[in-house]
C-alpha cells in the first residue's frame, strides 16, 4: 500500500498561470509541508492524523512563495522529447547518444550499445513514454551498481547492496543498514556530477549527516565538492521532472 492517499485537488491561480495543487495525506509526514513538482502541480502533504482544515490555510499563507518557485521552475517535458534534444547518457566514464525507434513488427525492445550509441527499437504502443523510462531503468539497474561499486573501491568503503529506482526529488540515499539507493536519472548528468552523487552517498556510509566531517571527508575525495553539489542542483532542476507519472 502506497504512504500517500489523493484527498482532492485545489486549482491555484497566479497573474493568468494556473498551478495544481495535489493534496495528499501523507502517513509517514511528521508536519504540514509543501514540495514544488514542476511549473503547475505542488504537492500539499498532511500527516496521518493532520488537520485538512489547517492545511489549508497553511497553503494559503505560502501563495507567494509558490507563485514565485513555480515561476522559477522549467517546464516539464515528455521524457522522449528531453532524449532527443540531450541524448547523451553516461553508462561509464564514456558518454553515449540514446537512438530509438518504435515499430510494430516488434515483439520486445532490441538494442545494440556501442562505443558511442545506444540504439533501441520499442515495440509500437499507446504508452510511449512509459516504454521509454522503462528501458532507462533497465539500463541503470545495470550500470549504477557497477559506476557505484569502482567509487567504493577507490575509496576503501564497503556496502550491504545497491538499488535503483525512479525517485522524484532525492538522486540518492544511503540507510543505516548500509543500502544505498540511486536515482536513474544520474545517467543523464554530466559524468563529474554523476561521480559526485555516488561518492556523496559513500561519505554517508562514514558520517550519516552533513557534518563538517562529512564534507571534509567528500572534499578529500572530490576536491570543490561542494561546488559540484551546486551545479547538481542547477541540472536537477529539468532532469526531475522526467518520467514522471501523473499524480506527482
């Protein structure tokens, strides 16, 4: 069963933009809080037991702010659309342009990968996209692991185990029982902010905050850590909004 229950929509309007807030009770919410999803949908979480009441009046009192960060974001666009105008993924150290075609005669997805390409052929369908981040997940539930697991060498770090999945606003995070969860989507960034999201994750496995140890520890390993952890906030910005379903 899903930690979050839809409890109704409120339409929210901004100078002729009109901006979907989702509310949703949210069991493992310890507060009222909101979270931005894109240009037109925020999320209204409540806890468990919450009042729907106040948290409509605490949507209400951050108006401004949410006409303001919706402003700022970019628009969402279909993950097949964003693949072909930035078609470069980083399975290694190597980037490569992701090549792909649907076609009726086809079964199942074939794909080649190459030194500089991945080409795949989806079987023709209703739901396009949904084909399309499948194929995306597939191919970073296999080449994460591996990128993750030659940073843990590097360092001396050990691990329980990797996952991969399509998480919506974190690219990584790592339990106290030393499993380490990535976002898909770090295929697509630059191969340094990349690295940088894995090995942020193995200085987790050694201080479970953000400390100064923790960052001093990072920036052994990465000089200007911090530095890249900003440019990852700037290219998360588009590449969150990908493969998104709908509902948030």
């Amino acid at each position: 069963m899903s930690g979050e229950d839809l409890i109704e929509t409120k339409n929210l309007h901004f100078e002729g933009r009109e901006v979907v807030c989702l509310i949703k009770r949210n069991r493992r919410a310890r507060r009222i809080s909101l979270r931005i999803n894109s240009s037109n949908q925020v999320i209204l979480n409540v806890p468990g037991r919450g009042s729907i009441t106040e948290a409509k009046n605490f949507l209400l009192s951050r108006s401004d702010w949410i006409r303001q960060k919706t402003a700022d974001m970019p628009s969402q666009v279909e993950l097949s659309e964003f693949l072909k105008r930035k078609p470069r993924v980083f399975l290694d150290n190597h980037s490569r342009n992701v090549l792909f075609d649907f076609s009726e005669s086809r079964k199942k997805n074939i794909y080649q990968i190459t030194t500089d390409s991945i080409e795949v052929i989806f079987p023709d369908s209703k739901d396009r996209e949904t084909s399309i981040l499948s194929f995306m997940l597939e191919l970073a539930r296999i080449y994460l692991p591996a990128r993750f697991e030659k940073c843990a060498q590097k360092v001396g770090i050990s691990y329980k185990k990797v996952r991969v999945g399509n998480q919506k606003s974190r690219w990584g995070s790592c339990s106290s029982k030393r499993v380490i969860s990535l976002n898909w989507r770090i295929l697509l960034l630059d191969y340094e902010i990349g690295e940088y999201v894995l090995y942020h994750e193995l200085a987790h496995l050694q201080h479970m905050n953000h400390s100064f140890r923790y960052w001093n520890l990072l920036d052994e390993w990465l000089p200007g850590a911090k530095n890249i952890d900003r440019k990852l906030s700037s290219a998360g910005r588009e590449l969150m909004l990908l493969g998104r379903t709908k509902g948030g």
